[in-house]
C-alpha cells in the first residue's frame, strides 16, 4: 500500500509553538490517522514533526502552521503539483491541523468527485468534492487524542443513497445520514447540467441553506478554491478557541500532562538506579 508521509513544521513567529507542543500534536495526528481514519478509508500515512522546513525530507509532504492565512486556503500544490497544507496558527490550530490532515489523507491532490443524489430538490445526480472533515467540522463535533483536540470525518457510507439503521456515517456518530450538514460545516458538488458549484452550508441560523458558487475557471485543484471562497482555515481558527469542546479539550491536556509528568519522573529514577546497579548485568553467575 501507498504510504502518505505528512511533515508538521511550525513557521509561526515570535516562538508561538514549541518543539514539545509540535510534536506532541504530531503524535496525536498519527494516532488518528493510524488507529480512527485508516481503517475508514484504507489510507496509511505517518505524520512527524519538523523543526524548520529545511529539516523535512524529500517526499514528504508538510503541513505549515502559519500566523495567518491571507487567503484562507489551507490546501495548495507547489511548483511540482505536489500537495501541501498551510494551517492557520490559534489555540486551537490542532484542530485545523486534524482537519488538513485527514483531507489530505482522503484525497491528497484535492481534485476527487463522488458521484450522488443532490441535496438541493431542484436538482439530480450531482458530483460532490470529497472533503471528509468539512460536514462536522466545528469543534463541538471533534474529540480528543493524547489530550490534543481533533477533527471529526465522515466515513465513505456518507454518499450512499440512503440511510439505513446502523451505518456509521461519521467517525463521531454526529452525522445520522447521508450527505448531512452539521451546524458550522458544508458540502460542496457540481452540478453537470449548467457546470455550476453548489454548496449547503449552515454557519448561521436554525438551518442548513444553499448557496450557488457559480463556474470555476481556473484549472487547479479544487479543493484550494473551495477552501478560499468557503474560508475554512481561517473560520476554524477563530471558532475553535471559544468553544466548549477545545475548553474540555484543554482540562484533560492539564490532566494528561500531570500524569505523563509523573511517569516521567519515574523513568528518570529507574535510571538513576540503573546507573548506580544493574540487576540485568548482576544476574549472571559464573564467567
């Protein structure tokens, strides 16, 4: 199996992110993607931390945390059309880290089309952009992993054609049918008969409403354009902070700190007792 090698490389200023605070969210996005979203999607990928972009090797594919995102895409190609992801520096930013991630994992060159019924009743058969974490994308909807605040994703029952009793459609079990919208998410498709993009969003209001995007003209990937009219990056930045589920997120990470600092210690003892005697060397007898 094609293995997808992520690289997390913080390029913040003023030191907002430290080495221990990087690669403890790598290991929290590894665990994620090796133990929640592989078996979902048939994806293997590793994720590790980087101190400086120079430092990333080649082939992998890195996932930039920033100030700021100017223009709100979190998905771009380079030079080569190869993928990488630039995540908006909060709080939070595990979050959108998670949230790149697992899109990347999904569909890494963000151009993959699954064909369904459209959730727009004027409409019929549509293609939907596949973007796994923007239906439960608010923070309300995500979890925790080592402590660190991740991203909910849907499973890819999402398009069946109907609900049936039973299916998991999103990881969380938040998303209880096909093609379903959360508060805060979307989706996005296109519609063949006038080659138009569509979206159902519910960022306000009691209800999830439509919105036409109209033509796309570029010929790059799609996801980057979505993102930068849909303002994803930068709208998870601002919404994962104040949320209820990041302030429970941040009472189990001072938990979990307390009780990987009290193993700690104990590991700086035993070998403290190792360096004074071995009971693995002193248990030989004879020559």
């Amino acid at each position: 199996m094609f293995i997808i090698q992520l690289a997390l490389v913080s390029e913040t200023t003023r030191n907002r992110i430290t080495a221990s605070q990087l690669t403890r969210v790598a290991a929290a996005l590894q665990k994620q993607a090796t133990r929640d979203f592989g078996p979902f999607w048939q994806v293997d990928a590793t994720v590790d931390a980087f101190d400086r972009l120079e430092d990333v090797p080649v082939g992998y594919w890195p996932m930039i945390v920033v100030d700021d995102v100017p223009d709100a895409a979190g998905f771009h190609t380079d030079d080569n059309g190869q993928p990488f992801s630039v995540i908006e520096f909060s709080d939070s930013w595990s979050l959108t880290a998670s949230h790149e991630m697992l899109e990347m994992c999904a569909d890494p060159f963000g151009n993959r089309l699954v064909p369904g019924r459209s959730p727009h009743p004027e409409q019929g058969l549509v293609e939907f952009l596949v973007e796994v974490a923007d239906p439960s994308e608010a923070a309300e909807f995500g979890y925790t992993v080592n402590g660190m605040l991740v991203s909910d994703f849907f499973t890819q029952r999402f398009y069946d054609p109907v609900a049936v009793d039973g299916v998991r459609y999103s990881f969380g079990g938040h998303i209880k049918a096909p093609r379903q919208v959360l508060p805060g998410g979307y989706i996005s498709w296109r519609e063949p008969v006038t080659d138009e993009w569509w979206q159902q969003i519910w960022f306000e209001g009691d209800a999830p409403t439509f919105r036409n995007l109209g033509r796309l003209t570029g010929s790059g990937s799609l996801r980057a354009a979505i993102d930068a009219r849909t303002k994803t990056v930068s709208r998870l930045a601002a919404e994962g902070p104040p949320s209820e589920r990041f302030s429970r997120a941040r009472a189990l990470t001072a938990s979990a700190k307390e009780s990987t600092g009290a193993r700690a210690e104990a590991w700086r003892a035993q070998l403290a007792r190792l360096r004074e005697s071995n009971p693995a060397a002193d248990a030989w007898n004879g020559q």
